[in-house]
C-alpha cells in the first residue's frame, strides 16, 4: 500500500498501549536524526534500544552512544558505519528515514520514544517529526522531542503531571481541528474543561509557578512545547 494513501492508518492498531496511570515504565527506544545537536540534550536514565536514521549516526556517536540499528538510505551519513544492524531503504520511499526507524521500533514492542538531533535544520522535517509524535499519542505511546532547551511532546485523552520543580515557560497547542475537555491547573494561567482549535493560540507562553501542575485534553490532540527546566512525573487516562 502506498503509505501516503494510507494517511493515518500507517501504525497498527495494537499499539494502543497507554491504559493506566503512572511515570515512565514502558520499552524506551532513542532515535537519533540528522538534525541539531545542541549539547544540553540527556539520554534516559534507563537501558533503551538505539536507532540511527541515516545521518543520524553522527549524532548518535557525538552522545557516546553505539547504535542497535542503523536505517536510512545512505544520503547523509558521513564516515564510516560501525553499527550491529543495518537496514538500507532506497531513496525513492514515502516515509522518512526517522519514520523508518519508529515503525521498527513499534514493531518491535517500544512504546516509549526519545528523538535526538530531530529538530533544527530543515524546517520541514522538524515539522514532520511534530507530526510524528501526533500520531504516537493517538495510539497510546509517549514520545518526546528533545531540542534547544525545550521538549515537544503530544498527549491524547490523558493527563501529564508535572512536578513543582518545574520552571520557565510552556505552551500549549491543539494540533486536531478541535480538542476538548482541556484543563490546566497549577499554572499561572488556568484552563477548567475549554476548547482549543488549531487555529488560535490560546494556548501559548504559560508559566509553572513552584506547585504540582496538570495538563489534561478528553477529546483530540495537545501539542505540549516547555524548556528542560520542567519535569513531567507521569500520566494518567482520562
């Protein structure tokens, strides 16, 4: 099937994992793309499974970390490959080389996702990654995008808690059409059960203030963008 006719249907519908609540428990998997690498990024404190997408075997080298499996088609990597599985694409493909590399690790039960180097450089495959982590939520995992001192992440029919060490600034964007039942609290500016669309952003510069803080969505999908200063501690389903 040609995936772009298949639009969202290209995770199968097994993977809807996300049933309790609870911190982070589940098959973590770190991609690593051939975007920036800004130096601030931490890998989980946990074991995890590796995988390049092309020239993200750079970055995946500059974090001290060998890869389980290199895929790409080969169009930027640089250097030498040292890696214990390689799967080569060819170049004329539907998918990305970093959607590659998630439709694997799904395969292979990760639910859990970190990608790196995934953002900068081309504008255009920072915003396909975004869309990415939408099609992760809908179906039950947690992803998280790890940039210039802030993390993107989405959340669906759930609620992500966050610690009262968390400081700075947060935004908060609804990426379907209409997404309802949003509430935040222990912020400084509060939600109670509103509606967000994706075409007003209602939802940005927010700020913790020093308490437990919850952001909740019933009904579509929150793009959650806040710096590396705040710690989620978990989620619960709606």
């Amino acid at each position: 099937m040609n995936q772009k006719a298949a639009a969202v249907g290209w995770l199968p519908f097994f993977l809807l994992i996300f049933t309790g609540e609870g911190s982070f428990h589940g098959m973590v998997c770190c991609i690593f793309g051939a975007g920036e690498l800004y130096g601030c990024e931490q890998l989980p404190d946990c074991s995890f499974f590796s995988i390049c997408a092309d020239g993200g075997y750079d970055t995946a080298q500059k974090m001290g970390v060998t890869p389980d499996v290199f895929i790409g088609d080969f169009d930027s990597l640089r250097g030498d490959l040292s890696c214990r599985e390689v799967i080569r694409l060819k170049p004329e493909k539907d998918d990305t080389d970093t959607l590659s590399a998630v439709k694997l690790a799904l395969e292979r039960g990760y639910t859990d996702f970190y990608f790196y180097g995934c953002t900068g450089g081309r504008t255009d495959h920072t915003i396909a990654n975004i869309q990415i982590l939408y099609e992760l939520a809908n179906r039950g995992c947690r992803a998280y995008l790890l940039g210039n001192h802030e993390i993107f992440t989405c959340i669906c029919g759930c609620t992500a808690c966050f610690s009262e060490e968390s400081e700075g600034m947060f935004s908060v964007f609804s990426l379907s059409e209409t997404s309802t039942g949003v509430s935040e609290t222990g912020v400084k500016y509060t939600l109670t059960n509103a509606k967000m669309t994706n075409g007003f952003p209602i939802g940005v510069s927010n700020e913790w203030i020093g308490v437990p803080a919850e952001i909740s969505v019933k009904n579509g999908t929150l793009l959650l963008i806040y710096t590396d200063k705040a710690k989620e501690t978990g989620r619960r389903s709606l």
